[in-house]
C-alpha cells in the first residue's frame, strides 16, 4: 500500500493532479451556492477525521469503535474552556487534542497492556466511549443530555481569532484541518515509524523479533489518532455551537466516522476524502428523496441499501477500485 | 424494605432470562463462524414488532408469537447466511461490521417505514396481571416471558447436544477444520446457526413486546447489552450467557434502584472494562480465550 502511494505521488502528473484537485477544493465557496458549501464542509470534516481513524486502522490494524469519545472530548473541551473560561479555540482545540491524545494513550497502554486484541479491542474502545458518553450525559456542569450551547458569535468576531463565522469561514477552517491532517499523515505514514506501524500491522510478534518496540508505537498512534479527531470535534462543536452527548459520541457518531474510510479505502490516504464524498453525498440524497417522497424511513433504507452495495461489490473500497481504473490508461502514455 | 429487594432481584432475574436468550443468539453465531452480529438489537426489534403486530392483527399472546417469531427468523437468519454473510466469514472484521451496520440500517429502515418512529405498545390484558408467590407480586408478563425463554434455551441446549446437526454444530465450533474433515459441510452448519441465532433474537422480542414498547432505537441498545452479557459470560459459551443475563438482568434493576437510573447502564460498561481486561475469556468462559 505504502509503495504504491509513493510512486503515484512520485510521478509530475500525480502532482498536478493534486494541486488542481486542491485549487478546486479552495474555489469551491467562490463558485458553489450555500447548500453545497454547507454539504462539502461536512465531507471535509468526515474526511479528517476518517483519516485520524484510519491511521489506527489503515496503518497499523487497530480496530476502534469508538472514535466518537475523541470527537466528544475534543469538542467539550474547546467548548468549554471558551464559554467558561474566556480562553480562543487557538488555545481550547490544541488543549482538546492534548486530553484526548492522554485519554486514548490511557485506553491504549490498559488495552495493550493487557493484551486484548481483534475483536476485544474493538470492544473494549465501545465500552470506553459508551461508558464516557454516559457520564458527559450525566454531568450537570455540561448540561447533560440537555446539551451545551455556546453563545451567539459577538458583533465584532474577528473569524480568525474566535475561529468561529459563517459557512465560508468554516469551510476553510475544515479545509485547513484537512490539509494539515494529510501532510500529517503522509509524513507519519511514509516516514520510519510508518514502515513499523506497517511492520505491526503485517506480523506484530516478527516485527518485535526484529527490534521493533510494537508496544509503544501502538500507544502512540492511538495518542495522535485521538488527537486529530479531537480537534475536528473542537472545530465541529464551534460549528455547531451546540453539543449533545448523544449525537456527538454516540455510537451512530463512531460508525460514521469509520464509514467513510472503510467505503474509501482503508490504508490509502486518500481513501477517506473519496468515502466521505460518497457517504455524506449519499447521505444528503437519500435524505432528500426521503422527504419529497414523504416516506419515513426510507432515507435510512437507501443509505444501508448503498453501504451494503459497496462492501458486497467494492470490498476493498472505492480509491483503490478507481486507482486501478486509472492504470491502463497511464500505461498508454 | 426487604421486599422491594426480593421482588427487584426476582424482576431481573426474570428479565434476565430474556436477555440470556439474546445474548445466546449472539454468542452461538460468533462461536461457529467467528462473525459479530452487529445487527443483533435490530433483530430483537423485529421480533418486537413481530409480537405487535401478531397481537394488534389475530390476537395472537405473547407465547405462540415467540414461535412464530422464531421460525420467520429463523428462515431470515438462512436466507442472509446463505445469500451474503457467507462470503464474508474468515473477512477482516471491519468488513463484516459494515456489514452488519448496512444490515441495521437496512432493517431500521424498514421499520420506520412500515411501523412508524412511535412507541408501539401491546395492550394486552396479561400486561396488568400478577402472579403472587410466597406473597411476592410478579408481573404475569415477565413470568411467562422468563419461563418461555427458559424452556427455548434448555431446548437449545438439547439440541446442540442430543441431535445430529447440533453435534454437528458443536464441532464447527471447536474445530473448523476437523469439522471438515469428519465430512461436516460447514456451509449447512453455519446456515443452520445463523438461523438459530436470529430465532433466539426474534423470540425474545416477541417475548418482551408485552413488557417494552416497541421502538426502532431501541436496537443499538440491545445489542449493546448482548454483548456485555456475552463478553461477561464468555464469548461463545452458552453457559457463561445464560449466568451473564441473570447477573446483568438483576445488576440493572439494583442499579436502577440504588444508584441514578440513567447510569444504571454506566456499571454495566464499566464491567465490561474489567472483564475485558482483566479475564477476557469470561467469568465463566475458560475454552478459549482471544
């Protein structure tokens, strides 16, 4: 997978076509009206944060289930420590990232620690968020199920110091997030640790027979797992401006996170761009035929029709899928 | 005082029969094919409304509905094992969770199509009747519930033991490969495990349909319960779900009682914490363990 990475970006064309496919994601509120602003910010959000996850899943072949919790604290944390405490999200996302990335460190170093692996795993990351989610859900100084609201954004919000403004201003700050989350990634992915996050992924108990310390890496890339998604839920709460625990770390929260690189592609690093174009698209449609048919439920039919479509025909996801579409045609030139 | 503790612990023993039942839905299909039904609470659901709507339509009670639940999930069961899920057995496990995940969405969506996002309640006249024993009052429902559920799971428990196909199931459990090679066809056993493992689902919620209002979210939570019962008990041990349903079936109802209702399920996810991590094969799972 990694390999096959390298090469592609390796090539001029490759590069020309990422930067045309930035510029063009840059332009987009200059060209498109608000609804679709309003719908690729959202793919850009499930883009970061489907790359966060993936890197735990793509890369080294941990399973969670419950990213939802990295989202919820990142987002309670910027919240709060803006509305109560007067402090810029400059401070409140990186402070979010800080208690998330020990938070899933924690979580990790118990779980390696006690060897639980596969399906435990995965488990064991549910009842973690599951368990948090109802104590975010009984905390009266975040307003429990209630929800925690932030105050409408002051007449004189300078956007880029209170990160917070309109639709176009939130594009940006997700596409921003998005950008920096690739670089991040791809410098992780394809740098030394990268080929011993792949080694662990490959074979753990050989690649800890050739030297490398499995036991740490894990911890950390559930650290910087958990980081990255928390400031997109730092930067998804102050879209928001308002949270609920239920919706922002619940289990539903967890399965779409892991939607959109799954469908994507898991490993690739664009994969999860290419999913959470096809998710939140999907997802937007199918809400739309839903309410002009006036049918209840069938948004929620179409949506598991089509994720069940994808794993059925594409299991490996889509980008891979498209990537090979793409060979013959670069071997004609 | 001390009856309201009798009559809580006898209320979740009671209900924790009928969460056993789930639970063995779950931990019968994970042990032969190795494949987490993560659509287990939407199965439940169905039977939930199966036991609705044979009830509203024909009249039907509680018991017979579980039957028929049980067969008509137990033919849903073979036709997804035979149609999709089998190509995904031996597949990543983040495959067949998105799997199963398009499998709730699916059936959720049905559901909300078909019975609407409203509470369905049964009005049956056995849900105002009590049984007294020993001068304990019990909901006439949840005995007759908990007495059903009993009676399918040690029926269960003779079938895997005394016939044919269910020795034959044992034996794709413990070994897949041996299974083979005695001339086991593996693709039957798991049909007829799938089967299995949604009819438990589909009869235990036509049982509770008397108890609980239906209601197409309720889903994730019962899937969420039938995996702490089952992680507790053991993955894959019929025993350790059957004692993990009682315990967390009477654990919920202290809960509830003594400390904050709404965290009631918060001791439950953090036992499952503990179990995962300090006994991973279960209390009281000792096969196989990881």
């Amino acid at each position: 997978m990694v390999r096959r990475e390298r090469k592609r970006t390796g090539r001029p064309r490759g590069v020309v076509a990422a930067t045309a496919f930035f510029c063009a994601l840059f332009l987009v509120p200059h060209l498109l009206d608000d609804a679709w602003v309003a719908v690729l910010t959202l793919v850009l959000f499930f883009a970061f944060v489907g790359q966060a996850w993936n890197l735990m899943m793509g890369h080294v072949g941990l399973l969670s289930l419950g990213h939802a919790l990295f989202l919820g604290i990142g987002g309670y944390t910027t919240a709060v420590l803006l509305q109560d405490y007067g402090m810029t999200p400059w401070i409140g996302i990186p402070a979010g990232a800080l208690v998330a990335a020990m938070v899933g460190a924690g979580i990790a170093w118990l779980g390696f620690r006690f060897s639980v692996r596969g399906v435990y795993f995965a488990l064991l990351t549910i009842a973690f968020a599951e368990f948090f989610r109802i104590l975010f859900s009984n905390w009266p100084l975040i307003g429990g199920t209630g929800g925690y609201f932030l105050r409408v954004v002051p007449e004189d919000n300078v956007p880029l110091l209170s990160l917070r403004g309109g639709a176009d201003h939130f594009y940006y700050l997700f596409f921003v997030l998005f950008l920096v989350g690739l670089i991040v990634s791809a410098r992780l992915v394809r740098g030394r640790i990268g080929m011993f996050w792949s080694a662990i992924r490959e074979d753990e108990d050989a690649a800890r027979a050739l030297g490398v310390r499995s036991f740490r890496l894990k911890v950390l890339v559930v650290a910087v797992s958990a980081a990255m998604t928390a400031c997109g839920g730092g930067a998804f709460a102050l879209m928001n401006g308002s949270l609920f625990p239920n919706t922002l770390m619940g289990m539903q929260m967890s399965i779409q996170i892991i939607l959109a690189p799954i469908i994507g592609g898991l490993g690739t690093l664009f994969g999860p761009f290419v999913g959470a174009v096809f998710v939140v698209l999907v997802l937007e449609f199918s809400r739309d035929l839903g309410q002009t048919a006036g049918v209840y439920g069938l948004s929620t039919l179409i949506y598991g029709l089509t994720v069940l479509g994808v794993i059925l025909y594409m299991p490996e996801g889509i980008w891979p899928r498209l990537v090979r579409l793409a060979q013959p045609l670069r071997r004609d030139r | 005082m001390v009856e309201l503790y009798l009559k809580v612990a006898a209320g979740g023993l009671l209900i924790g029969t009928v969460y056993a039942l789930i639970a063995i839905g779950l931990t019968i299909i994970f042990g032969v094919m190795r494949v987490v039904n993560f659509a287990h609470g939407e199965m439940v659901v169905m039977g939930m409304y199966l036991g609705y709507a044979l009830w509203t339509l024909f009249a039907i009670p509680a018991i017979p509905a579980a039957l028929i639940a049980a067969v008509v999930l137990f033919g849903l069961g073979v036709f997804l094992q035979v149609t999709v899920v089998s190509r995904f057995v031996g597949r990543p496990q983040h495959s067949q969770f998105i799997l199963f995940i398009a499998f709730a969405l699916v059936i959720t969506g049905l559901h909300l199509m078909l019975m609407g996002p409203d509470a369905r309640s049964v009005m049956a006249p056995i849900s105002f009747q009590t049984y007294s024993v020993g001068g304990l009052r019990l909901d006439a429902a949840r005995v007759q519930a908990a007495a059903t559920a009993l009676v399918m799971i040690l029926a269960l428990v003779a079938f895997l033991r005394f016939t044919f196909i269910g020795r034959a199931i044992r034996a794709a459990a413990d070994n897949p490969l041996g299974a083979e090679v005695v001339g086991i066809r593996s693709g039957r056993v798991y049909a007829v495990t799938a089967g299995i493992g949604l009819a438990c689902a589909g009869a235990a919620g036509a049982l509770v349909s008397p108890l609980f209002d239906a209601q197409p979210f309720l889903a994730p939570e019962f899937t969420l319960l039938a995996f702490i019962i089952v992680i507790i008990g053991g993955l894959g041990s019929l025993t350790g779900a059957l004692i993990g349903g009682l315990l967390i079936g009477v654990a919920e109802g202290f809960a509830a009682l003594l400390i904050n209702p709404a965290m009631k399920s918060m001791f439950s996810y953090g036992l499952l914490i503990a179990v995962l991590l300090l006994r991973p094969a279960g209390l009281f799972g000792g096969r196989e363990a990881r």
